[in-house]
C-alpha cells in the first residue's frame, strides 16, 4: 500500500490554481431554482458580455421583452424599434441611425458637467473650515464691586439688542427682494389673483351661511306671509331674548363683574368684565322649528310632483259650434277606419301610465 492517500475529483479541482475569469464567475454563482432564475442569469450574463464587447455591434430583437428596457433611449427615433440594455447607447440595429442625436447627445452632457461642478463646488465648501461660521458668544465680565445679577442683566440686553439687530437685517432683506417682485407687474397681479382665489375657496362655507339678526327682534304682526306655527316660533323667541335682557340688566344694576388677573414681568393687570346670560333654546321651540322644517320639505317635494287630475282641473275640453250652412254627408258613405294605436276603455290615468311605460 503507497502511503499517498487517494483524493477526490473536487479536491484535485482545487489544487488547480484558478484563473481570473473563473473566480469572476465563481462569485457570481446562484442557485437555479426554477426556470425564472435561469433565464435572469441568462439576462445579466448576455448584458454583462455585452458591457465588455463595446466594439462589437450587438443586435437583439426581444423588444425588451427579455431584457430589461433601455430608459435612455427607450425606442428609435427614425423607426421606432423598442430598444433593449444589451443593444446599450448605439446606433439602431435595424436602420443604423443614431439613437440620440449629436445635438441632444452634447447638450446633456454639458448639463451633466454642470451638475457636477455644482456638486464638487458644494462638497468643497462643506469640507472647508473657513466657511463654516463661527457661533458668537456674550461675554459679560463683572465690574468691581458689581452685583451678579446686575451683570445678568446688562448680558441679557446685550442678547435683546443682538437680535433687534438680526431681525432688522432680516426685514431689509425681505424688502429688498419685495422691490425686485414689484419690478415684475405681471407677476404681483397674478400673485394678488391666486391669493383672492384661494381666500375666496376658503372662505365660501362662511359666506353661504345666512346670519338673520333682525328677524330674532321681529314682530310677528309685522310678516303677513308666516304660518301660525312660524308666528308661535317668533313670539317664543321674542319672549326669551326679553327674558335674556332682563337678567342682563339686573345683573349689570347688582355689579356682579367677572375679573381677570395677568401676571407678566412682574406686573398684575387686572380687566373687569360683565357677564352676559344666554339662555338656551326651549323643547317647545325646537319641537315647532323641527314641524316647520318638515312642512316646507313635504311642499317642496309635493310642487315637483306632477299631479294629473290638478293639470287636467286647469283646462277645458274643445267645444265645437256647427253653421246652418253646412250639408249634412250621411255616415253610410264615411269609411270607418281603425286608429293604428289602440287602447282598452280604461280610466284616463291607467292609459297615461300606458303611454309613459
């Protein structure tokens, strides 16, 4: 027996020193599980061939229906040809004409160039120290003899005036670009348009609603076209906002007042006030204005009711006056004729319904 020990077919794989494409690949390996996972691999292997081959004119007819779609230039201009990521940026396998043109194709990349100026520009002045700014701080140092809370407050008008200052700086800004927005007349009137617009959208459930004031002081002699139950509404209403008054008075002759203390920097400001009695509105008056509601709901569905017999009240049946001079014809010579839609002698409502259906 040699004492060399025998090794299998993977372990002398192995041994072998692996190539670079084979590590490529070895990394780049999947399980294949089903048919979809075969045909992605398949995908991203054609694409990645493709990437490496830029030389090679690379034609594929799938219409991306295989691989993924190319969103740059998703068709051809000159034939429409629907193109794939393995065709990539190159002129159109069916007709040989640019995908992009030579113009477009310059003015994105200028546009890239800028955003990238902008973004390294940026990245600059993010990493700069110089430019980030330095936060300010108050120093108060106290006097001889000085008390410390009389050097905390001299720092804290110190702070006041700091930001007085900051805020003026801010509103001559906001002026001066007010001034450049004024130079465009145009732009200001359409501005002043949309915010009329806007405050007219929000503010149209307000002014919808209807705020009758007079009509709580009304009389009920006064409106000749009430109901009595509208009549009874009113009076109840007048009753109870007399009612309110009183009370109001009464309380205003006693001198009960309600008084509000504020304490703010040290000062107590007191303001007195009357209190005002509202009373709430009765069972009864709710019950009348509930019965109102549903009489004028009952007349409005009623008047666009169409009513027959009332339509049918309003006219009269044609009467016809015959002259002397007229010959009689005898009704043995007149052809009876039949009328070509008939109807059975029924009541006049039942052939209506007849004719609607």
């Amino acid at each position: 027996m040699s004492n060399n020990k025998s090794k299998t077919t993977s372990q002398l794989l192995k041994s072998k020193s692996p190539t670079p494409d084979a590590t490529d690949r070895r990394s780049q390996k999947k399980k294949l599980v089903n048919l979809q996972d075969i045909d992605s691999i398949l995908t991203q292997l054609e694409t990645e061939d493709s990437q490496r081959d830029s030389k090679v004119r690379r034609v594929c007819n799938c219409m991306a229906r295989r691989h993924p779609l190319f969103e740059f230039a998703p068709n051809c201009l000159n034939c429409g040809k629907i193109i794939c990521t393995k065709e990539g940026l190159q002129p159109c396998s069916f007709c040989g004409s640019d995908i992009i043109p030579p113009k477009d194709r310059d003015a994105i990349v200028k546009l890239l160039e800028k955003e990238k100026e902008e973004l390294v520009t940026k990245k600059q002045e993010s990493y700069n120290p110089s430019s980030q700014k330095t936060k300010k701080k108050i120093v108060v140092k106290m006097n001889a003899g000085e008390k410390f809370w009389d050097a905390q407050d001299r720092a804290f008008k110190l702070a006041e005036k700091e930001l007085q200052s900051k805020k003026s700086t801010g509103l001559v800004a906001e002026n001066a670009s007010g001034t450049k927005e004024t130079k465009d007349q145009d732009l200001q009137k359409a501005k002043e348009r949309l915010e009329t617009l806007l405050d007219y959208q929000a503010t149209g459930e307000e002014r919808t609603k209807i705020i009758d004031n007079a009509s709580d002081f009304e009389m009920p002699s006064q409106s000749l076209w009430l109901t009595p139950e509208e009549r009874a509404l009113n009076l109840k209403k007048q009753q109870r906002l007399m009612r309110e008054s009183l009370v109001n008075k009464e309380r205003k002759s006693r001198g009960e007042k309600t008084v509000e203390m504020t304490i703010k920097d040290g000062k107590v400001t007191m303001v007195e006030k009357y209190v005002t009695h509202t009373e709430g509105t009765s069972h009864e008056e709710s019950e009348l204005e509930k019965s109102i509601k549903e009489k004028k709901m009952q007349s409005q569905t009623s008047n666009s009711v169409w009513d027959y017999e009332m339509d049918k009240s309003k006219w009269e049946k044609p009467i016809y006056f015959a002259s002397k001079n007229i010959p009689q014809v005898d009704k043995s010579e007149l052809k009876i004729t039949k009328n070509r839609v008939q109807f059975p002698k029924e009541d006049a409502s039942e052939v209506i319904a007849t004719v609607i259906n």
